[in-house]
C-alpha cells in the first residue's frame, strides 16, 4: 500500500495539471479571438537577403472612429453602396475636423520649430497623428529664408537641397507639368509630380500611417533666393530659356540642358520635403514587388505566381514583424494614388521593427484615367492587411475621401493641387480596394491582422 499511494498522488497531480494547461489554452484562445464592439449606429448604414548600397488628441479620434464590429466575421458584412447622405456629411465635417492643418497656431517666442518636428520622428512614425505646431513647421518649410542651395545627386530625378534658417534641411522638387496635364505610357513615366509629393503626404495624415515626411508647396525666385545662395556646382548648372530661367541641376538623369527645367521667368513652384534629423540613418531594401523596368523582362510576381509570398516570408526581413504588412498598406496607398514605382524602400537602420518610410511619392498622379490593378499584388498575393487600414479605408468611401482631402488641401500655398478627375480617380480606386478587402475577408476572416480587442 505505501508503494500504491505516491503512484496514485502522481496520476492525479497529473489530472489536474492536465485540466489547467486545458483551462489556460481555452483562455488563451478566447483572449486571442477579436470579440470587439458594437458598430457605430451611424455608421453601420454605410459599412457596412535583397539588401542594397543603394486629451484634445482623444478627443478628435473619437470624432472619427466608431466603435469596432462585434465581430472581425461580421466586420464586412454590411451591404455595398447604402449611406445616409447626412450621417456622410457629419462625417466628412469630422475628417476635416481633425486633419486640417491649423495655420493659425502661434508658436512662443523664439521657440525652435525644427526641433519640434524631429522630436515627432521615431523608428515607428515620422509625425504624430495629432501635432498642433504642424502648421507653424509647414508655413517655416513653405516661408523661411533659404541660407544655402546645391545640388542632390542621390537618386534618377532632379531635386534641389536646400537649407532654410536655423540650418534645417529640405528637398526642393520642381514643377514639370501643369495640373491637368496626363502622363501617357507606363505607369511610372515621366518625371516626378510635385504636387504628388505633396497630396501623398496629406493622404498619408487621413490613413493614419505617419510614414511620409512632411510636404508642402512653394514657389522660390531662382535669381533672388537660390542663385545668391547656391554652391559653384549648382550655378554651373543654370541657364536661361528665353526670359525663363533654368537649371538642370545634377542626377542621374540630368545631363545638360536638355533635361533641364524651367521657372516662369523666375519664379518655380516646387513641393518642399523636410529632412529627416541627422540622429537617424537608414538601409535601403529591393522591393520584393518591385518591376525590372526592363523591355521583355518581367519580375516573378507579375506571373501570378501562387507561392510568391509565401516565399518572400521565408526571408527574415519579412517573415516577422511589421515589414510584410507595411508593403501591403504601401501598396494600396500607391494603387490609390497612382504610383507605380516603389523599386525600393528604406528602414531606420538599427532599429527594432522599424516602419517601412514611404519616400518618393513623385510619380503619382500622372494619369487619373488608368487604374494599375498591378501595384495591389502585394494585397493580393498574400490576402492580408491591417485591419486598421482597412477600417480606414472604409471611414473614407463614397466619395468622403475626396471631399476631405480637398478640403485639406485647399490652403497649401499651391493650391488647387489636383484636378477634379484625379480626385473622381482616388474615391474610384478607394472603392475598389474596399471591395476587394471585403471579398478576402468575407471568405477568410483572418485576412484582417492585428485586429485589436475590446
């Protein structure tokens, strides 16, 4: 018997060991499993290694995020296309609400808006989702006194480095086109559109990613503020086209002055692009997705290839963290916009789980009439996206995208920035990818990640 009694003891430490690491799993998974919460009423109606060289804030999203779905299954499930006209427009007030740039703001005397803006930029967003010296840092960027001018010979487009008062560092691209002009061919031809640059950044505000530096228009006089300022290399590079005056600067693509640009008269409108603080340095990726821009040759992935996600998982750069998912957001964002030409992308070197920073958005807006279903392969082929993004999107349709946005935009210094057929082109585009993400969703509900719990 005293040889019984430590065999049962042992049978039933073990029963109950058992019956708790079942306990804990079942609560593991119903943890796990996104029960969220009742859907806005208002809302409901309308819902429905490729390594290369190369208080007030609470308040405003409140205004603008219902509560979540009950449940991620039943989060696309409202019918297509049904909204109330007035519950719309409540919301388009809203949007604008929140997004639109104060330019009223009076920072305190002597106060360093240079430092402000690089105190935003963290390895997880480049501004912060409610900033209310952004208007003070833009007006400086669009206004301030322009102490030096060179050249930037990094990348294939023509763009000016400029250093403004207080010595902060901004890119100056130049206008190439009138507004309704349409850029014909491929979709990543022709040169960079400033006003893109500048639209992609207030975009990028009303989805919420904080991934593009701030961007705003101006318009400098080449012989007045550049030329007294600029560096021997940029002077040789100046010109005179008539009465205009031009330069063609020095990139890959600029040669002589046959690819140069030219003001009118003296005067260039450009999009300015704030540097990024010195403190950080960045690695620059292959997109897994990018094209080979070569005649006859076409990359893996435009072959419909079933397993090509499921390869570039297997790379350690994507198979955790946030990279893969940043890609996706950056591909719908580019398919919106139009921009057919993310070849590469760059991360904050040394830093953990670092967001993927969506640099150059130049060639979007080229031509509103040609939707390139192509940039969405990354949605496609790996049928996964945020489901912040995607709530996103959804807040956004029936035509409240371009209502907000224009509201937004109407106070650059440059404004109008688009014509209305680009606007009509990105609530159509809006549409569709919505429509895409509620058919993946609908046949697997964990299309949608990072779903958060209520």
């Amino acid at each position: 018997m005293r040889t019984g009694r430590p065999i049962i003891m042992k049978f039933r430490t073990r029963v109950v060991v058992l019956v708790v690491v079942i306990f804990v799993i079942s609560a593991v998974c119903f943890i796990s499993e996104p029960w969220l919460g009742p859907l806005d009423e208002e809302l409901s109606a309308d819902y429905l290694d490729l390594s290369e060289d190369e208080s007030d804030v609470e308040e405003a999203r409140a205004a603008v995020a219902p509560e979540v779905s009950e449940n991620r299954e039943d989060f696309f499930r409202f019918p297509f296309g049904v909204f109330n006209e007035s519950s719309r427009q409540k919301r388009i007030e809203q949007f604008i609400g929140r997004y639109d740039v104060d330019w009223n703001f009076e920072p305190l005397p002597g106060t360093d808006l240079w430092k402000i803006a690089s105190s935003w930029v963290t390895p997880e967003q480049i501004h912060g989702e409610y900033v209310p010296e952004l208007g003070a840092v833009l007006s400086a960027m669009s206004s301030g006194p322009i102490i030096k001018a060179d050249v930037m010979t990094k990348g294939s487009q023509l763009k000016l480095l400029l250093f403004l008062r207080g010595g902060q560092g901004v890119l100056f691209k130049p206008k190439w086109y009138d507004r309704d002009y349409i850029v014909e061919g491929k979709p990543y031809d022709g040169h960079d559109r400033h006003n893109g640059e500048i639209v992609a950044f207030h975009f990028n505000r009303l989805l919420g990613f904080n991934r593009v530096p701030l961007t705003i228009g101006r318009v400098v006089d080449l012989e007045n503020e550049i030329l007294p300022v600029a560096t021997e290399q940029l002077k040789a590079t100046f010109f005179k086209n008539g009465s205009n005056t031009c330069f063609y600067g020095k990139c890959l693509y600029c040669k002589d002055m046959s690819t140069g640009v030219c003001a009118n008269g003296t005067r260039m409108e450009g999009a300015v692009i704030l540097g990024l603080p010195p403190r950080f340095m960045f690695i620059k990726y292959r997109h897994p997705w990018g094209r080979t821009y070569r005649e006859g040759h076409t990359a893996r992935w435009e072959h419909g290839d079933e397993n090509y996600c499921t390869d570039v998982q297997k790379l350690s750069l994507f198979g955790s963290g946030r990279l893969l998912l940043d890609i996706i957001d950056a591909c719908v964002f580019d398919y919106i916009v139009g921009n057919a030409d993310r070849h590469h992308f760059e991360m904050f070197l040394n830093e953990t789980d670092s967001i993927l920073i969506m640099f150059d958005n130049g060639k979007s807006f080229g031509n509103p009439f040609q939707d390139e279903e192509s940039i969405l392969a990354p949605l496609k082929q790996c049928r996964r996206i945020r489901y912040s993004t995607a709530h996103n999107l959804r807040l956004l349709r029936h035509g409240v995208l371009s209502k907000v946005l224009g509201d937004v935009l109407s106070r650059d210094p440059l404004a109008p920035l688009l014509t209305s057929p680009h606007f009509h082109a990105m609530d159509r585009r809006l549409e569709y990818t919505v429509r895409l993400i509620e058919e993946y969703a609908e046949a697997d509900p964990d299309v949608l990640v990072e779903v958060p719990v209520s």
